[in-house]
C-alpha cells in the first residue's frame, strides 16, 4: 500500500483535530460534586456539634460519616469509569495548580471567615462558615473543573500542531 506524504500529512492533522475536537467536549476534569460533598460533610460536622445536643452526636457522625464513605467510592468509580481521560503528559501542571490554589483558597478562606464570624459574636459561626463555604464551593468548582478541562484541551492542541 503506498501513501503519498500529502495523504499521510492530511489524515495526521485530521487525528490532530479529532483529539483535539474530542478533548475539549470531554467531560470536565474531576467530578464538580465531589467537593461540594466534601464541604457538606464538614458542614453538617460543624452542625451536629455546634448546634445538637451531645445524645445526638454519635448518631449524627455516623451517618454524615457513611454518606462522605459513599461519595469517595463514588468518586473513585466515576473517576475509574471515565470515557475519557487524557494522557498525563497531556495535562497542563497549571491546571493542577490551580486546583491545589483553589483547595488551599477555600480552606483559608473557611478559616478565616469562621474566625471573623467568631470575632462578630455570631451564632453557630462554624456551622454558618460551612454554609457559606458549601455554596462558594457549589458555585466555583464546575467553573474550576471545566476552567482545568481547558486548559489541557488547549495544551493537546498546541503540542500537536
């Protein structure tokens, strides 16, 4: 069989964009939701023991702690699961970055709201940092995912071409 180089450079670039195309349809990067079930554990463990009696508690860790084992496992069979996963080398170490900035970003900024609602004399301040973490998390994560998806389709793209 003989394929002239025009041929052969033609179907190159059209796997180029193929995977090009592919990758940025794909799925984001990392379940959005799976963060959000992370805050909520922490919210509901502010909760249960800033506001519940003590009878309550081993009740209530217990359950929040079942439902934190639920999503991991989850997590981990949709990850495992993934129609499509880029290759590593094809991932952009800046969308890591950012990521592990935004995980630090919430966490400091849960410690520091809960410290400023402690200095304001609020009622339950953990469990209100919670509330508010949990909804600034629901917001930003699917914009971080899909923000991280980008970025390694437009690094697949640019290292192809």
């Amino acid at each position: 069989m003989h394929i002239t180089p025009e041929d052969a450079a033609r179907t190159l670039a059209q796997v180029h964009e193929t995977q090009h195309r592919a990758l940025r349809s794909a799925p984001p990067m990392f379940p959005a939701w799976y963060p959000v079930a992370v805050w909520l554990f922490v919210t509901g463990l502010q909760f249960v023991t800033e506001v519940t009696p003590a009878w309550w508690l081993w009740i209530a860790v217990t359950a929040l702690s079942v439902g934190l084992a639920v999503a991991v496992l989850k997590f981990v069979r949709d990850v495992r699961n993934a129609n499509l996963r880029p290759h590593p080398s094809m991932v952009d170490p800046w969308a890591w970055a950012g990521f592990a900035g935004w995980m630090i970003a919430t966490g400091a900024g849960g410690g520091v709201l809960v410290w400023w609602l402690t200095g304001v004399d609020t009622a339950y301040p953990r469990t209100l940092m919670g509330v508010i973490m949990t909804v600034v998390v629901a917001i930003t994560a699917p914009l971080l995912a899909r923000w991280m998806s980008t970025r390694t389709a437009r690094r697949a793209g640019a290292t192809e071409r």
